[in-house]
C-alpha cells in the first residue's frame, strides 16, 4: 500500500492533539497504512517552523496553499478557526485532497450546504472530527443500544460544560466573536453533544432553543484596558424532537463554575438506561431492567477490556485511556478510510447534519418557536 502523506493546517491545541495522533497511531493499530507527517502550515514563520520540529513534521510553511500544491500530500488536515474551513475545504477538495475538518463543519448552514456539495463531487473522503464517537465508552453504549438491551429509546440528556468564561476579565479571543467562530458554546461544545445525540438515538426533528451572552464585553487582551465587543452566545439551551419519537434535552455552557470540560449524557430506554461523563471516560453507568430484582441497580463498567472498542490495541484491563486517544482512533479510521476508499463517520454529512441543528437552534432563539433543521442538499 502506497504512504498516505499529510499536510496540516494550524499548530494550535487541535494542531497539538492531531500531530500527536499521527505520531502515535501506527505503533498502536498495526493495520494502519503506512503515513508520512509532510508538512505544516500556520502564519507566523517563527511558531510554524518550531511546531514541525516539536511535533514532528517534515516542513513548514507559512501559506497553507503550498500542501494543496505538494502532489505527495494526500490529505488536508483543517485544524484552524471556523471562519476559516469553508476556503479551506473548498480548495483542498478542489485540490483532489481527501480533507480531515475539525467541528464544527462551518460557520453556517449555507456554507455548509456548498462543502457537502464539493464533498460529493469530489469522491474523497471528508471526515470531521468529532473525536467523542471513539471514545471506548461511547462505542460501547452505541452497541449496547444497537443490540436492544435498553429498549425503545424515549429521551436524551446532554449536557456540555465549560467554565472558562466564568472570569469576566478573561480576555477576548477568535472563540468570543460571531464573524471567527459563527457562534459561541453552541457551535463550539454544543456541537459535540448534537453530533453524540445523533449517533446515538437518530436525527433531530425539531428544537425549541436560547442563547445568552452573560458577559458582553471584555478586555481585548489579558490585563488592557480597552474592552472588545463578544458578539457569541457563552451558554445555549434547547429541546429536541427525534425522528424515532425520543425527546432530548441540551444544554451548552462556557460558564458553568467547577465545570471544566464535563461532556455527559444520559439515555433512558424502555427497558433501561446508559449514563457517561467525559471527566470519567473509562467508565459507562448502565441500568438492565431485566437484573434480577435483588440486585437491579445502576452499575459502573470498566471499559477497559479487550472485548470493549479499540481498548485491544493498548494496554492492558484497568490501565485507562485519555482524551488524546480519541484523536488517535479517529485519524486511525480515517486512514484505513482513505486506503479502504470507503468514508469513514462522522462524514461531511454528519457535519451538515449538525450544523442544521445548530442553525435551527439559532433561528428558535429569535423567532421564540419551534423550528425544523433543514435536510441535506441535493
Ligand atoms: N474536536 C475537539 O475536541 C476540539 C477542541 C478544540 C477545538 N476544536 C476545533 O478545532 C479548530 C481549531 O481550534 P483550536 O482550539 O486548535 O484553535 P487555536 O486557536 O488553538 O489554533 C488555531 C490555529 O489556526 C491557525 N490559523 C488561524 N488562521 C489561520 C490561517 N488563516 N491560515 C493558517 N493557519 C491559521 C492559528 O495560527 C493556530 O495555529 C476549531 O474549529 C475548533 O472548534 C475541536
């Protein structure tokens, strides 16, 4: 099988946590094809050529436009601010690269619409990085539903929370304005809970949502005086309809105090519940209304065992993994994608399917009603 060559585009903290991925995946997932980490991208020279030297890449550019023109580069890896995705993707599919998005897809649902369009078009594989479905844990509660053991699934609960906007003077940044980010903890962590709750129970029908900017304005950089406009939500909440009758209840925070990143839910079945908590990852709560009486309970499940998802490949039972191995199972799929031909989820269409939550959120937020997610284009 021939090298898959990788270019990546920006060395912040999913430029950090992909980089790592690719360093680490092949010594852990022997069927991986064979890759080569080509080249780095990002806009200051002095900070792009020190993160290929500590993250391992071959080269470094400072204009992204030099991977698209590599023949050896196989894939684009989109690591940058949500503003700038929809360039990005359009010109590496453009490019004949596969294209490796980081969430959520767009900055809205009409750019979103043309990348799914330029997606299909292309052939290639468009993966977005929604690196909770490899969470073992979550794989597992996935089969645990697939196989009928908790029923009819009748309501989901997610909630994401962050607290690091509790600080009214934590400075601006491209996360705290609409025309960066598009929008606030919805797109940003909400995204994570919608795309969980569509793998996990099925496609959303409707919302009923509300955003609120709790601090509105906020010095521009740490300790100035001068204050910059957050034109972004720092919490969201909404209700759900499913398409298989289920309700869901989301709730997305930036501001929750003592929370750092707890990313939970919680699914009631007819005939039983799953319950999981990013902060705890190696653990699934599960409740099996057909336990004997006696001992019918809530329990906690190590997944840490061979039989659990991608858990083989580590360590052995008990010896947890971390938040980085998410990324390496997923750059792990994407990979055996790209050589397989066959697109690895969350595709490009999981994507859009998310952003048209996020956008119906938005429109509930101003008209006060329901609203419906538009459906993917044709
Ligand atoms: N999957 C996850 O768990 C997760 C977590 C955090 C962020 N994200 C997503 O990852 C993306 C990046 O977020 P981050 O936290 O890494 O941000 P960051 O600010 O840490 O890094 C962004 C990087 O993009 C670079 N960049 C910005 N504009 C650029 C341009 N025009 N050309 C080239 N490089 C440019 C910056 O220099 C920086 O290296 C966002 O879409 C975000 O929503 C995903």
């Amino acid at each position: 099988m021939e090298t898959i060559g990788i270019g990546l585009i920006g060395y912040g903290f999913m430029g950090k946590a992909h980089s790592n991925a690719y360093r680490q995946v092949s010594a852990f997932f022997p069927d991986t094809p064979a890759l080569r980490m080509a080249s780095i991208a990002g806009r200051n020279r002095e900070a792009v050529t020190e993160a290929a030297r500590t993250f391992g890449w071959e080269q470094a550019y400072t204009d992204y436009h030099a991977l698209l023109a590599d023949p050896t580069i196989d894939v684009i890896d989109i690591s940058t601010p949500g503003h700038m995705h929809y360039h990005q993707v359009m010109e590496s599919f453009a490019a004949g690269k596969h294209v490796f998005c980081e969430k959520p897809l767009a900055n809205s649902l009409e750019e979103a619409s043309r990348m799914v369009r330029a997606w299909r078009a292309s052939g290639k594989i468009g993966m977005i990085n929604f690196n909770y479905r490899k969470v073992p844990a979550v794989v597992l509660a996935k089969q645990i539903i697939e196989s009928g053991r908790i029923g009819e699934i009748r309501s989901f609960r997610g909630h994401y929370l962050q607290d690091w906007l509790r600080d009214e003077h934590a400075p601006m940044s491209w996360r705290l304005q609409k025309e960066f980010a598009g929008t606030g903890a919805l797109g940003d962590i909400g995204a994570h809970i919608t795309d969980l709750a569509h793998m996990l129970v099925g496609p959303i029908t409707s919302v009923t949502g509300m955003l609120r900017t709790a601090v509105s304005q906020r010095p521009i950089a740490r300790d100035s005086a001068a204050m910059g406009d957050v034109t972004v939500d720092d919490w969201t909440g909404f209700l759900a309809t499913f398409e298989n009758g289920a309700t869901g209840v989301f709730e997305a925070s930036r501001i929750a105090t003592g929370r750092r990143n707890h990313n939970a839910f919680e699914i009631n079945g007819s005939k039983g519940s799953i319950a999981f908590d990013l902060e705890n990852m190696n653990k699934l709560e599960v409740y099996f209304d057909d336990d004997a009486p006696d001992v019918r309970g809530f329990r906690t499940v190590l997944v840490t065992e061979s039989v659990h998802p991608y858990v083989s490949r580590w360590w052995p039972a008990g010896h947890i993994v971390g938040w980085e191995h998410t990324h390496v199972h997923q750059v792990h799929d994407l990979l055996v994608g790209i050589a397989e031909g066959t697109n690895p989820s969350p595709t490009f269409a999981d994507g859009y399917r998310c952003q048209a939550v996020l956008d119906a959120v938005e429109r509930s937020a101003i008209s006060g009603r329901w609203e419906t997610p538009m459906g993917l284009p044709s």
